[in-house]
C-alpha cells in the first residue's frame, strides 16, 4: 500500500526548487518542535531499521520524518492525520523528500472504523489552532476549548488500529505514538488485536486536561496500560527512565512491554 503515488505529470511539489523549500521548511519546524518534544532524540533507542511504525496525530510529520529516517527502506511508517492542512503540509514534505516509505493516512483513530465529527477552535476569529484539534464523539464537556470562543466542526473518516492493520495485511506493528488530545484510551481500545500479538512500544500523550473530555484521568488510563503488561517510562534527555506516576511537568510518557 502506497498513498503517496505521484501521476506522472509533473506536480508544483516535485520541481527542485518546492523540493528544496520544502524540506528546509521542515528542518526549521524540526528544530523547534525538538525543543517542545525532546522525546524526539530518544527514539533512535527505541525504533530500529525494518520496524514498522504508527503515527497517530501525526499533524505536520515532525515524528513521521525521524522514524522513517531510522526505519530506513525496509520498513515503513503510518501517518494518520484527520486535519486538512496540516495533513496536506505532511504530505508536501514526503513527497518532496521522496520518502516512499511514509503512507499517508486521511483519517482519525478510535475503538472502531467509521466516521465521525472533530472540531477545531478558531482565534480572532479566523486562524484554527490546530494543535486543539479534537474528536466530538464522547466529549462530556460542553465547551472543552473554553478559552476560544468559535470552533469549527467536519466530518472525517476513523480507522481501528486492528482493522486499519487487518483490511491493510499489516502482521505487525512495532511502535506507535499517539497524540491525540485526550482521544488516547479510545486508540488503545481499538488496537487490543495488535498489542496482544505484537506488544508494540508505544509512546502516549497524557494530560489530564485533554483526558477529562473523556470522562476519564491519567491514573486510570495508565492502570489500564499496567494491566496490559506495559511499564511507564520519561525521556530525562539522555535515556528513558521509568516512573510510576504522570505528572503535570511532563506530557509524553513511553510504554515499553513487560516481556520484553
């Protein structure tokens, strides 16, 4: 499976000079996304040549770009991004870097496929910020972005891990990040299959803020993770170490399998 296949006219992407642009466009987003993820340096520990990865909420790439630096030819990486213009920018930038092992995906996650509605708030007015991009289905909070007066809503397709993987012939998944505004457990749900036989390492966002639209906290989810066999570590800059507890100075915590 192949979604990035170019027609064989020429695109505005593919001329040297959009290449060039486009690429140095995401060195810099890189470089200042390193500074707000540092989990980034610590996945070259965690992601070896062949594997094959998940990027769930994968916005403008900056994950999918350095997993599939470290995954090299033989494996592949799939970015799934329910956002059109962020999805749009990421696919630009595969195609410019001719990554042919990046799959980009139109769709969000969740426990089962199908569609459903995701809403984005809206500053001054006009600009989304597409960073608090989230899913409507099963939010308790009237006003989850309270701080933002409008938001916008579309309608996207959602994918199961486990029947994304089935319909697609993956066998396995190898590690997984998922970022997706407290939508995390429902993701989790929806790849039981994969974790079962694969025990993927997986890297999560929890914030208790964004999980509360849920209905749900950090100690809850993070139990449920335990009872699957995972243990919880942080990137302390130089290597991942465990801890017990989620804690408000952090956002990004790595799963790693008991058995393995």
């Amino acid at each position: 499976m192949n979604s990035n296949n170019a027609s064989t006219s020429p695109s505005p992407a593919s001329s040297p000079r959009n290449r060039l642009s486009a690429i140095a466009g995401t060195l810099r987003a890189a470089a200042s996304v390193s500074l707000a993820e540092p989990e980034l340096r610590g996945l070259s520990q965690l992601v070896r040549s062949g594997d094959v990865c998940f990027d769930i909420g994968a916005a403008y790439g900056m994950y999918s770009f350095s997993l599939a630096h470290l995954v090299g030819p033989s494996g592949a990486v799939y970015s799934f991004e329910p956002q059109p213009k962020p999805r749009r920018i990421l696919r630009t930038g595969v195609r410019a870097s001719s990554l042919e092992n990046v799959h980009v995906i139109d769709a969000a996650v969740g426990e089962r496929s199908g569609e459903l509605e995701m809403s984005i708030p809206v500053k001054f007015g006009f600009a989304p910020i597409h960073g608090h991009a989230h899913v409507n289905d099963g939010v308790h909070q009237s006003r989850p972005n309270s701080a933002f007066t409008r938001t916008r809503s579309w309608s996207t397709p959602i994918r199961s891990v486990d029947e994304f993987c089935a319909e697609n012939s993956i066998s396995r998944v190898d590690f997984m990040k998922i970022d997706v505004e407290g939508f995390e457990p429902t993701v989790i749900s929806g790849a039981r299959e994969i974790i079962e036989a694969n025990r993927p390492t997986l890297l999560l966002e929890i914030e208790d803020r964004h999980l509360s639209r849920y209905s749900t906290t950090a100690a809850e989810f993070t139990t449920t993770l335990r009872e699957l066999g995972y243990r919880m570590h942080v990137w302390n800059r130089r290597e991942w170490v465990p801890v017990e507890t989620v804690t408000s100075d952090r956002r990004n915590y790595l799963f790693t399998s008991e058995s393995s």
